[in-house]
C-alpha cells in the first residue's frame, strides 16, 4: 500500500490555461502505485483546476473568453475589490470550475481520457506563483 | 485493503442526463469495502457527471434548458467550431459542472443522500459511447 | 493504514455559506493520518461545497449576489417549481458548484492554501439541518 504526498509550485504569466499533465504523469509513473487514485488541489482562491480539451488552443481561447463574459470585471454590485477589478471575478471563476480533482489510476496510469488535459487556470491579471498539493494512494 | 478500478461505457443518446446510480451501486456493493471511497471520472471533454435531484425528471429538464441559456450554442466570439455549433458549449458545460466525483463508502454503502443521484450529463447533440472511469478504495 | 467515515451535522440559517473548516481540520487531526486524503460530500441537492476566501466576509457576500444573479429565482422557464422558486436554482447552483471535494492531507494537516476555508453553501431560503458525510484514508 501507497501513500504518497507532493506539493508543486509553477508559475503562471497572467489570465490562463497551463498544462499540468506531463508533471503529474511523471509522478504517477514514479509512484509505483498500479491501481488506484491521484487527488490533485489547488491551494489558492484565485486560480482552479480544470480538465479540458488538449488539442487545439483555439478551445481554451474560447474557454477565457467565455469566463470573461460570465464574471465581468466592471460587475457593479461587487464590494471585494481593494486587490483591483480581477480580484472578486477570479474568486467566482475558482467556484464556478474546480480546486481539485480526483483521477484513477489503473495499470500505472492516470485514466484520463484522450482529450482530456489538466490545467491549472489562472484567474490574475498578473503573474503569480501557485502552489498545487498532491495525494497518491493505491497499490 | 482493497483497491479497485474498473472501465465502464455507455451510450447516449444526445443531450440530457443519464442516470449511473444504479450501476455504480452495484460495483460498491461487489467490492467487499465497508469504509473507503469510490471516485468516478467521465474520460471525455465534452460529457460530464452531476449529482442531481433523482426523483423529478423535470428539474433535470430545467437542468438542460438553463446550460442551454448560460452557454449558447450561436455565442459569436466561439472559434472552435468545426465540429458544429454543439461542440465549444460542450466543453464549456464540461468545465462548470465537473469531470469527477468521489464518495464516502459507509458500512458498504455509497454516503449519498436520499435525493442525490449520479448522472453522466450528455453536452453533444448526437449519440455518443462514453468512457467512465471508476477506482474503489477502502478496507 | 486507517480509513475511517464520518456523518456531520450542520443547521443553516438560510442562504449564504458557512464554514465547516475548523470541525474537519479537528477530525483530520484526530484521525491519526500523516500522509493521505480526505473527501467531504455534501448529501444534498440544494445545498453544496466550496472552497472560498476566508478572510473576508465581503467576498463571500459578493459570490452570494453572484449566484442570486446568475440563476435568478424568477427564471421564466422553470417547470419544477412547487417547492418555490428557491427550489430549481438552488439545484442549479449546486451543479454549477460542487458536491464533493478531496483535499490531500500532508504530515498530518489537510493541504489547504493559506485563504483557502471550505464552506457549505447554502442555496434554499429557509434554515434547514444538512448532512455531510466524510471519508480520511492514508497512512
């Protein structure tokens, strides 16, 4: 039986979608676990966890556009805004997705489907410093 | 300890909900654990899984025309087209609802509640084969 | 290896979220875990989990209005209403939030990031008793 902790620090440039997907296989690979689970968590308010389409960037595009659209920055009714505009709409787009996922490993490795990539998503206009927590568990 | 993981399909028939509760109760039931986890993961981009009210098939009708509403299928800005004006509002639908969920295991049974079942939510207009991934853990 | 399962209890005064961190971080402290993860499943379909800004209580009110007008209560189409018209959004704000989530526990501590709290979110108009099962397995 494994259990197994991480923490990961990645930086971002901005308002985004960054592939996780590599890193966290490598540490699937290297965890020796055949059958089981890997938690992955996002420990910040203003950037999630999303899985999305791998392939074509033009989907992630409209994945940002699409959030800009739902949680506008000028929303007028918002009192939490001392960190500027983006600061209330990235802790509602972190809601609205996800901080943490949970994926099976089966034979060794994460059974995500073919399309699917992990993503953090940032929510800040500028560029920050994210820290991720990990949990692999199995045998 | 155990550690279990199994691969489900299934088929839809375009857009809507479809219930897993009963199949998935069946697997917790097989696997022998009394206290642990199940986590379920739809391996897909563009379907989803939701816990949703199981008695009245009308919210679940509300359900649908409400993502209708949130995220349209003639949004001007979308690029990622050319699978058809369904395919960028399916991944988008993907992203707000979730890709995975994980579940108390209780004296054998999964800790849902009374009103809570486990639907695989269809975003694409035509029929699909879908892929579930699934990992049981506990003792 | 220890998997143990709990059943809270909360009461809510109506819509808004409340903070079920320090209750949880108590059981994970008593737990006995070191390197592991713990799942936190709201059993409701009205009712449902964030993880949110917990220092201020501005932000929280800010994503209250957020949801009220997101998913109004006066939605036109709305068929399952007979509850009242808190009944289909909260069912809505619940998909579009989460039931469940999975927070790795690392030298004993859930992994929480510094303004992460994890909140039960409220979504009907009139206090109700929710219930809230809890799954910690590690090692």
């Amino acid at each position: 039986m494994i259990h197994q902790t991480h923490l990961l620090q990645t930086s971002t440039n901005g308002k985004g979608t960054y592939s996780l997907t590599r890193q966290i296989e490598e540490l699937v690979a290297q965890s020796g676990v055949n059958q089981g689970a890997i938690t992955i968590l996002v420990q910040h308010t203003s950037a999630s966890l999303v899985l999305m389409e791998n392939a074509d960037i033009e989907a992630r595009h409209d994945l940002h556009a699409f959030f800009d659209h739902l949680v506008p920055e000028d929303t007028p009714y918002f009192t939490h805004t001392y960190e500027g505009p983006d600061d209330m709409p990235s802790h509602i787009r972190t809601v609205l997705t996800q901080s943490s996922q949970t994926i099976p490993i089966i034979d060794g490795v994460m059974a995500l489907g073919t399309w699917q990539g992990i993503f953090l998503f940032e929510h800040r206009v500028a560029p920050h410093n994210r820290r991720v927590a990990i949990h692999i568990g199995g045998a």
